[in-house]
C-alpha cells in the first residue's frame, strides 16, 4: 500500500449519514481513579495537554458530566517554573495559549482558574471541592506519572479523557510498532470511528461567578512570564505567536492557499509548503482531529490531503505509540539492537570534521547548509522537517561517538524548537539512529545506519535561496 492511500476511506467519510453527530466515543475514556460518587461544588477538569477549548474532547466530557450532575465546571491548570527542559520560549508561547484559553472558556460560561505549582498539586488542591475530577491525556513519562498521582490522591473518581491523537494510542496498536507500514494499516482499521466531528455542548450551570481562585491571570502573557523564575537562555520566537486563534487562522491560511501542491512541494526547504502546525499540536492549542477534517474535506488534490493526513495521523500517532511502549524512549538504548552493533563496530572510524555541542548551537561548522538550518531553529524555533533529517546526520558525523551525538541532537531539539520536548520529537531523534528504519548500504562512521548528504540536498532542492534566507 503506498503511503498516503491508507486514507482513501476516511477521505470519503465526509458523505455518510451521521457526520454532523456529537462523538466522543468511549474508548477515548480511562477511569483512572474508581471511587464512590460524592458531593462537590463542582466537577474539575484539569487542564494540563490539551490546552484549548475548541475540539477537545475532555472538555466536552466535562461539560457533559457536570450537565448531568447539576453541577458547574471548573477548569484548572498548573503552572510550574521548572516544567522540563522548557525555556522562556517555550512559556511565551504557552502563556500566549492559555490566555487564549481564559477567554474562550468566559464566553462559555466557565471559571479558569490558573494556579502556581507542580501540575499534580494544582489539580489535587482543586480536587478537594470536586465531585469528579477529569482529565486529558499526556503521553511522556513525567506527564504519565502526574496522572498517577493525582489518582492517588483524590477523593473522587478521577477520569482521562484521550483529546490529542485522532485514533486512541491503545485501540491503533497495544504494542510498539516496528515502523509506518506495521501501524499505518491499523489505524486505516480503526480511523472511520474517529474522524468525525466534535460539538460543543452547553453549559447549563456557568461557574463564572463561583469562589474559586488561581494566583495567577493569564490575561497578560508577558506580565505573567517577566514574573517566572524561568531558564532566559533561549528568547521568544518572533515567528510565532502562540494560542488556538492563531493556529485557527494558520490552518485556514494553509488549506485555503497551502495545500494544494503540498504532496511535492513539502520537502523544499526554500518553500514555505509546510502548515507551520507542530507548535499549537504540541501544546495542544489546536487539535488533530480539528486539522483532520479541515484538510479531508478541503477543496485540494487527493494525493495532497492524503499527504498531510499521513503525516498529522500515521507520522505523529507513531510517535505516540513510540513513547507509550518504550520505556527508555529519551535515551540512545532506545534504538534497534541492529543500529546499535553497526554505529559500535565503526565507533572508531576517523572523522574528518568533529565540533563541540557549543559549536554546533552557535552553526560555527564548515557546511553553510547546516548552518542555516541551525541559525533557523535557534531564530524562530522552527526547522524544515526535510532539513531536520539533514541536520540531525551530520551531527552524527561530526560527534566523537554516536552516544554523544544523540545528546547533543536531543538536547538542541529540545532547547530551541518550539514543538521539541514531544514525542515526535524523541521519536525523530532516534529515527536519525535507525529506529522504524532499515540497514542500508555500508559506509564510514554510519555502518548501516541511513546517510545524508549535501549532494542530495544540492540535486533536489534550491539550497541557495534556503541558506540566503538564513543569513548563511
């Protein structure tokens, strides 16, 4: 099956009878704490993933439940200084998001509260007054183990709602996956149930008036961030501006003029061909689910929507099963036993170029199209994918050891992008060193390991106007 086609189906799903009713289906549903039902001023949704309030499911739950209790719904959402690996570019945009989030959820009726402190401790302080708490999904390790404790701690049932994957992680596959092809024609299995659309539903108790409080008002993005004890090595992008509004529009932007042409015109660097979404999906400041039927009924090519949707559903839901089932997903280990013995057995070969992690971040390296991909990543917090699989191979070259260079490659992702720190992005890295791929024709340094060079950027693409547009 050729990738792409995998979609042909859902493609025509927009003709069945149904498609205007309201989903939220219960496999996207995970009681994480059972406990009897109780009293509560409210019911809880804890806001932490899926931070929007356009299609998210778990809101919608939520809203539904506290309907059916007669209660009203309160939002919350923990903000901590020290979230891993995140910078003030990564809150400039968070905070831009969550602002966006204050206002949609008044015009809904409903109380955000925004609170100081790790993400447990917030919905746990919350949860005292709650009747039941839910919750969306986070698939990371730190983001597993928040979910964990706060089923631990609560009174109440606790329940996790899946709002960021078009196909729930578990019903596409319950095992690691071995690549695109092995996941792809699974989720084709399962992708008619899920691509249909998501109502809003209302509020019949607004909480908007109800005494509950935050310390924090998002209203102000920058006030907020000049207030935090937050890592100041890495600005915010002047490229992007964070919050579902903004994703709203660069989505319409993209199907209205972006995606015709997309199939063969995304692998140019030079191109602007790309929807610029991954920052708002890895916030969650604007659904897949959203992007998805947006782009499946578009008024664009076939093979061009096919193109995207492989991407936004087969690419990225792997990813999701990647960390979900990979214990050790943030870490060289991680890569197939055949990568492994094939990068040890030319560990020793000579290297003619070798740069520091600090030459490197600085793209003080001899190769200009390098460097103009990295000067893009560190200016704007975005990377074209195609030169993403550049970059990330020529620092296995230039590294002493592959080890070395997969810390270095994870490192700088997740520094500098704007969607790094996510799990396409442990996913992409490791892919760099074998994983969901196959051995190839040997060479020095790589063993077997896929290889990358200049020549083939020069031959397919216009390397010139990418690396001028970079200041390179």
């Amino acid at each position: 099956m050729k990738a792409g086609a995998w979609c042909k189906e859902a493609m025509a799903g927009k003709h069945r009878a149904g498609y205007h009713r309201l989903v939220i289906q219960p496999q996207r549903i995970r009681v994480l704490r059972q406990a009897p039902a109780r009293g509560g001023r409210y019911v809880l949704y804890w806001m932490q993933q899926s931070q929007r309030t356009d299609f998210s499911h778990a809101l919608e739950y939520a809203v539904e439940r506290a309907n059916e209790a007669g209660l009203p719904l309160v939002v919350c959402f923990g903000l901590m200084d020290d979230y891993p690996e995140a910078n003030e570019r990564h809150y400039a945009f968070m905070l831009q998001g969550l602002a966006d989030v204050q206002r949609g959820l008044e015009e809904r009726g409903i109380r955000f509260v925004v609170k100081r402190g790790a993400p447990a401790d917030v919905a746990l302080h919350y949860a005292g007054d709650a009747a039941m708490v839910i919750c969306d999904r986070g698939y990371l390790r730190h983001q597993r183990r928040w979910r964990e404790q706060v089923a631990d701690g609560a009174r109440c049932p606790v329940i996790e709602v899946e709002s960021d994957a078009v196909v729930p992680v578990e019903e596409a596959s319950d095992k690691a996956e071995y690549a695109a092809r092995t996941i792809r024609p699974k989720i084709q299995r399962k992708l008619h149930e899920y691509l249909v659309p998501l109502k809003q539903i209302a509020v019949a108790r607004p909480s908007l008036g109800l005494g509950v409080r935050g310390d924090v008002d998002v209203s102000d993005p920058d006030a907020v961030l000049a207030a935090m004890k937050v890592d100041r090595s890495v600005p915010p992008s002047a490229i992007y501006r964070g919050g579902q509004a903004e994703a709203r529009r660069r989505l319409k932007a993209f199907v209205a003029s972006g995606l015709k042409g997309y199939a063969t015109g995304r692998n140019e660097p030079a191109a602007d061909a790309t929807s610029h979404l991954s920052p708002y999906l890895h916030f969650g400041q604007i659904s897949p689910l959203q992007i998805a039927l947006a782009v499946r009924d578009a008024d664009a090519p076939a093979e061009d929507r096919q193109a995207l949707l492989e991407e936004l559903i087969v690419r990225r839901e792997l990813a999701m099963n990647f960390v979900t089932f990979t214990a050790n997903y943030d870490r060289y280990e991680c890569i197939p036993q055949w990568a492994r013995q094939t990068l040890k057995q030319h560990q020793g070969d000579p290297r003619p170029h070798l740069y520091t992690r600090e030459q490197l971040e600085s793209a003080q390296t001899h190769d200009r199209w390098w460097n103009a991909a990295q000067r893009q990543m560190v200016r704007s917090g975005f990377m074209h994918n195609y030169m993403r699989m550049y970059w990330g191979k020529k620092i296995i070259e230039w590294s002493k050891t592959p080890q070395e260079a997969y810390a270095t490659a994870l490192y700088l992702n997740n520094k500098h992008l704007l969607d790094g720190r996510d799990p396409a992005s442990y996913m992409n890295v490791a892919w760099l060193f074998g994983l969901h791929d196959r051995p190839w024709t040997r060479r020095p340094i790589f063993g077997t390991v896929r290889y990358m060079n200049a020549a083939g950027l020069e031959r397919k693409f216009d390397m010139e106007a990418y690396a001028a547009a970079e200041g390179t």
